[in-house]
C-alpha cells in the first residue's frame, strides 16, 4: 500500500518534472516536513498555552488598586499590539539574545542559553498574550454589576463570586474571540522562521532551495497543513463552546 | 453605637433611623425613620426617582449611607466593624431583573449560597432546594435554566434561591416590574404566601392593589422623605399630602 | 451579536460585537492608550541597552551610530513599507469588494468561488502566501510582445494584497449582512431590482459600518510590510540590518536598531489606532 503510494509520486515526478512531491517518497525530506510539522505544532501549543496564561494574570492585574501596575500592564499590551510581531522576534532573538549569558557544553562551543526556538516562543506568546488581556477583560466586564450584586447580597464572598459567578460567565463571553486570536497565533508561529526555527515553513524552504522542482508541492503542502490546523483549531474551540453554551441563552 | 442589649423579637427587627444617603452631590434620601416589626410587611411606594430602591439596598449595605443608623436585629449595618456575611444570611433579597446565574439551572441557583457560604452538606441542601422549588411551584423546572423560563418562573427561582438562606428578612426591589402582565400574578401569589407564614418583608412595588391587600403598613416616599405613612386602609381613602393625593390619583 | 433574552445575562456592550470575527479589538485596545506611553515605551527602549553598556563606558556610541543612520532608515526604508502598505490596501480593498460582494451574490457556484477564495487566504499565513507569490511568479511580463521585469517588491505587495483582500471580502459581506433584512423587503416591495436595492439602499447604509475595521486592517497590513524582508525586499528591516553591517556589527547597536524600528511603527500605527476607534464611536451611535 505504501509502496504503492511512493510509486505514484515517484512516476509523478518524474512525468511532470514540476509535480515533484518527493517528501512523499524520499525518507530525508519526509523526515524535514516531518519534524518541521512537530516543531510547528510545538510551537502553536507550547505559545498558545503560556498566551492564555499571560491573557488571564494580565487581566485579572489590570483589576488591581495599584495605578502603576495597571499602567505597566497597559504600556505592555499597547507595545506588542502596535508593533509587527516579525519586529518583537528579532528584537528578542538578535538584540535580547545577545545580553542573555551562554553556556558552553564542550568547552569549544559558545551556546546560548535561550535558543531561537525558546527566543520564538517568549516573543509569540507575549505577543498573543497582550491580545488575550484585553478579550479576557472584555469578557470579565460583559458580566453585569447587577449578577455580581446578586451573589453579594447573597453571601458569597468576592473570591467566591469571581471564581463561581464572573469567570464562567466571562470566559464564554471570551471564547469567540479567543478562537479569533488563538488562530492568528497559530499562522504567527510562520515568522519564527526569520530567526531560523526548523518549524514547517522552514523546512519547505529548506526542501525546495535543494530541489526546486518540489517548490509546488511544499506550497501546495504548506497550504493544506495551515489550512487544516486552523480548521482543527476553529472546530475545536467550535465544539468547545457549543459545549459551554448555556440553553435558553443567546439563539 | 455601642452594642446594646441582645435583640428580643418585640423590638423592631429593621430599625432606620435619620438615614442620609447620597450620590456623590445628588441626595437622594434625606432623613428617613421606619421601623418594622418581626412578621410585618412594609411596601414602600413612591415616584421613580424617590431613592425607595436605594433605600432597601442600604438595609443589606449594597448601598452605604453617610449619616444616620439602620439597625438589623438590633446590630448596626453602617459600621466598619460590620460582618457582611453574618448580615447577609439574616437579609434575603430578591431582584427586578431576577439576577439569577444564567450558567447555573435553577436547582443549582438555589443550592449554590447554602453550599458555598452556610457550608452545608450537598445532600439536605438539595432536599431543601428541591421542596423550595416546589414552594415556588416549580418542581418541574429544577433542571431547566434561567435561559429557558419565562420571567416570572425566573423570578420564582431568585425568590426560592434567597429563601434557601433561611432569612429573618426578605427585600423585594420592584420584583414586577420587569415581568409580562400575566406573570406577575403567580409572583406575586408566592409573595404573599410567604407574607402569610409570618415572614418579614420589605417591598417596593407599583402594584398598589397588591401593596394594599398584603401591606400591613405604606410608606410613600418622594424626592428622599417619607411624606406620608399608614395602614393601607386609610393611606389609599384617605391620603392627607397633597403629593400622595396627586401620585394616587395619577397612578390609580 | 444577537439580542440577549429578556434577562440581563450580559450587557448589550459594543464589545460583543468585536469579540465577534471582526479583528477591530486591535485598533481598540491601540486607540486607548494615553500619549504618553509612547514617551515611556521610547524612554525604556533606549535606556536600557544604555545602562547595560554603559559598563564599558561606551554609552554613547551606538546612539551616534543611530542618529547617523536615521535619516536613511525612515525615508529609505521605513516610507517604502508605508509606500507598500498603501499599494497593498488599494489593491486589496478593490478585489477584496468585488470579493465580498462576490460572496452574497445570487449565484451559487460565484458565492461558492468567492468564499473558497476568501477563507483560502484569510486562514493561510501571510508569510507563506507571501512565499508562494514571490516564487510561484514569473519575473517578467510579456505584453504584446514586449516583456517587461519587473522588480520583487511588485510581487511582494501583490503578496501582502492576497489577505488583506479575504479579510475585506469579510468586512463587506458582514456589513451588507447586518442591515436588517425588512431594509430588503421595503425595498422589493418598492419594485427596486435587486442591484439597485444593493447600490441605492443597502450600501450606502452600511459603508460607513465598513470604515473603522477597513481601517483596523490597513494597521495589521502596516505591521505585516517587514515580512518582505524575508525575501530578499530592502525594506526598514533589510536596511536596518544592512546598517548594522556597515557598522562593523558591534553587538550594542542590535537594540537602538531595532528597538527603533518597532518605535517607528508604534508612532504610525497608535494614531491610526486611535483615530479609528473614534470613527468607531462616533458612526456606531448613528446607525
């Protein structure tokens, strides 16, 4: 069955010499799309994961007494939403790389001690993450003062309330627009190949700089796989929030 | 100021005294004295804007004042050293926009203040939440949420959900007036069954023949003063100011 | 979004709407930041890397290096990202309305096509879109005979242009989608044909709606311009780097440089950001 598939690409390539899908057939360039693919993948989860976290202390400090936090956290949020994120990656790798200390593993070799992968997922999630403050307090916001009084008035204490009555509530409240982020994050992570991450676009690259007869194919597979892991992520977050939906409320 | 004797039941169980509230320059109540006993029903009425909303919030400190005191019990609300919990368990308090947990059925409503804040046990709360609904009639409806009730059953649930707490006091704040005409009757018919079994109430409320019928006393309020007060008998035939001449003959 | 039931679950706020697809948070949330935050932001950006080399009591050095370099930087560079920018939204909000409206025509196979188009590129990466236009286009054209080359930043900006034509083609269809459909019906039953109903009625009423996320996206096409660096376009990025380069590459200048180049497009876009969220307010108590 395999061999069969490889046949067919191999007859393919060979027949229209600008259909070469030789990741389908050589275990080399299978491997490079392979692991392009794990380190996409790793990264959308891996910024997609610390972004929410960021999302959820930045809001819940933008709610703080102190006026100064509040600032820092505004200051925060308006600098990585206002810059290009490509601009935020190499700032961090190249200008913040260089003031990080280096290790040396052999005692010949200089490593520092954040690598282009780290340096991607420091910036990407801070750069996602300033956009999840502001959904998650829109969120927190859209519950009305008078739901929070309700459960005042009958006894439960702030805490209480925050935790049982205003994050369920404003978390569905976030979700649609979560999605809406968490996607544009995911097509982000492409840009980490300006600072050499061996993620997916990387490795096209790299495949069709060597054989430029696969230039089609990696395209036509670059598409596929992004269209597809935004449709993973659409329908998931889909599914999620339909599970989430409360009956009789919204149509 | 200090604490005085123990409360006994024939002192006032609610007790305003020169009550001074106000929104930053806008005053809105302006020396208020009540006084309601144990099993009483007050309704106060009232042109909008007369600060009778502002009024019962102040009586469970959703509202602070700035002068004058409101005594709970016999213990002080407006104080610092006030236990809001404590207040709060004696104080139930229904809403005119229901205010139920839109993500929570309405057995969960009901169940969620006795779980989380009297810390009772889930299986008497339940018990108890479940016979509350039935009070209510609503037994039929404990897995549906606010979502999928008309106003006037959500208005039923909020009702059951405060009573969960075992209150000395309910607060009615215009629970009425958001509902469609044909359910504020059964809203009301619970009301007054709980008026019936000895329960203390405070109400605001439009519905005059209902204040009428279930009032034990009327307090008419207009721009921050209570300006006439009595039984409703002779507050409806025989109003002496003029501005509650006018209100009753407007709204009438 | 949708009307709440007769309970007050959730306040009727404009934010429902932008957590709905519309990306307008970004301009939102960039429109309500006081002025002065791009003073500190400048303040942090360039003190930083000066207390951390004023160790080696060359402080001074790379902010000479930057100053030098800065009449090159913006008029070279940085006004040809905004000269791309420009070209991107012309050419992106002409195809991305005849997209849009592409998307609500009556014909099932145009409506099927235009919405393939809009969501193929509104959910692929700007950067492999970018890639596949660059390498999949010829360098050359033939017209009549004559070829003409023509330089990669042409293709780049047809590049750029690809997205930001899907994410129109959705503003317009949302637009035209959120007139309320009796403004259809008043106008059937008036005997307007149908492409008179759309031009006379339906348009003019929304077109205003459409302004403030057109706008939006003009920023987040702005932010996007540096990619063409990527391939090989001189643009602020390429030159910033070059310059770096030309100055021996002495590690200290890293972050005047492109600490800079992010100030550069934080001081374009904030007022972009900030004029938009007052069109925002202003046309949405009109309609």
């Amino acid at each position: 069955m395999l061999d069969l598939f490889t046949e067919f690409f191999r007859e393919m390539a060979e027949n229209h010499p600008r259909w070469n899908f030789i990741f389908f057939y050589q275990g080399v360039q299978a491997e490079k799309i392979w692991l392009g693919l794990k380190y996409t993948i790793f990264l959308s989860v891996t910024c997609l994961f610390f972004s929410v976290v960021i999302g959820v202390v930045g809001a819940w400090l933008q709610g703080s007494n102190m006026r100064l936090l509040r600032s820092f956290v505004q200051g925060y949020i308006q600098l990585f939403r206002n810059t290009p994120p490509f601009v935020q990656l190499l700032f961090f790798y190249f200008a913040l790389g260089q003031l990080t200390p280096t290790y040396s593993p052999d005692g010949w070799l200089e490593v520092p001690i954040i690598s282009s992968v780290g340096w991607a997922i420091i910036s990407l999630s801070f750069f996602a993450g300033a956009f999840n403050i502001e959904i998650f307090r829109a969120g927190i916001e859209a519950v009305p003062d008078t739901t929070i009084e309700a459960s005042e008035a009958l006894g439960l204490t702030r805490l209480q309330t925050y935790i049982y009555v205003v994050l369920p509530l404003g978390f569905r409240v976030s979700l649609p627009a979560l999605n809406n982020n968490l996607v544009n994050l995911i097509k982000t992570t492409t840009q980490a190949f300006a600072i050499s991450v061996p993620e997916l676009l990387y490795q096209s690259v790299r495949i069709w700089n060597d054989y430029p007869s696969a230039q089609y194919p990696a395209m036509l597979l670059l598409f596929v796989v992004y269209v597809g892991l935004v449709g993973i992520m659409v329908f998931g977050m889909n599914r999620w929030e339909q599970k989430l939906r409360i009956p009789g409320y919204g149509n | 100021m200090t604490t005085s004797a123990p409360w006994t039941p024939d002192q006032p169980i609610v007790s305003l005294r020169d009550v001074y509230k106000s929104f930053g320059s806008l005053e809105v109540l302006k020396g208020i004295n009540i006084d309601i006993m144990k099993g009483e029903v007050i309704c106060i009425i009232g042109p909008s804007g007369s600060g009778k909303s502002t009024l019962i919030r102040c009586i469970n400190a959703l509202n602070d004042i700035q002068k004058g005191s409101i005594k709970v019990e016999g213990q002080e609300v407006h104080t610092d050293k006030l236990n809001k919990l404590e207040l709060r368990k004696k104080i139930g308090m229904v809403f005119q926009q229901y205010n139920l947990f839109p993500h929570k059925t309405a057995l969960q409503n009901v169940m969620m203040a006795p779980l989380l804040v009297l810390k009772e046990d889930k299986a008497s709360t339940e018990k108890r939440a479940r016979e509350l609904l039935a009070k209510v009639r609503l037994a039929d409806k404990e897995d549906a949420y606010p979502g999928e009730l008309s106003g006037g059953q959500q208005q039923r649930v909020a009702i059951a959900r405060s009573l969960a707490m075992q209150p000395d006091i309910m607060l009615f704040d215009e629970v009425t007036a958001a509902l469609d005409p044909e359910t504020v009757k059964e809203v009301l018919l619970t009301i007054k069954e709980l008026a019936a079994e000895g329960m203390t109430c405070i109400l605001v409320t439009h519905e005059m023949g209902f204040a009428r019928e279930v009032a034990d006393h009327i307090y008419f309020t207009d721009r921050g003063v209570i300006v006439e007060h009595g039984a409703p008998e002779t507050f409806f035939d025989n109003a002496q100011d003029e501005r509650t001449k006018l209100f009753l003959s407007q709204i009438l | 979004m949708t009307k709440p039931n007769n309970f007050a679950v959730l306040k009727p706020t404009p934010s429902s709407a932008s957590l709905q697809y519309d990306p307008m948070t970004v301009s939102r949330f960039l429109g309500t930041m006081s002025p002065w935050t791009l003073f500190a932001i400048f303040a942090v950006l360039l003190i930083w890397p000066t207390i951390a080399s004023a160790q080696s009591g060359e402080a001074v050095r790379p902010f000479n290096a930057l100053w030098r370099w800065m009449p090159f930087l913006i008029t070279k560079g940085f006004l040809f990202n905004v000269l791309i920018s420009f070209l991107c939204l012309v050419i992106g909000t002409g195809a991305g309305v005849v997209l849009g409206l592409g998307q609500i025509s009556q014909r099932r196979f145009i409506r099927a096509v235009s919405w393939l188009i809009t969501q193929l590129f509104r959910n692929s990466p700007w950067l492999v879109i970018l890639f596949i236009v660059m390498l999949a286009l010829p360098y050359e054209m033939t017209i009549f005979g004559e070829v003409y080359y023509y330089p990669a930043w042409i293709k780049a900006v047809l590049g750029l242009s690809l997205p930001v034509m899907a994410n129109i083609s959705e503003i317009v269809r949302g637009a035209i989608r959120s007139v309320p459909n009796t403004q259809w019906e008043a106008s059937e039953a008036l005997a307007f044909t149908r492409n008179q109903t759309l031009w006379r009625i339906i348009l003019p009423q929304c077109f205003k709606r459409m302004i403030p996320p057109w706008m939006n996206w003009y920023a987040i096409l702005t932010m996007a311009t540096p990619l063409v660096s990527i391939l090989g376009v001189d643009d602020v990025v390429n030159l910033t780097r070059q310059a770096i380069v030309a100055e021996n590459n002495r590690p200290e200048l890293l972050m005047p440089f492109f600490g800079f180049v992010l100030i550069l497009f934080f001081a374009y876009c904030y007022p972009i950001a900030r004029l938009t969220l007052r069109l925002e307010r202003k046309f949405a108590v009109k309609l």
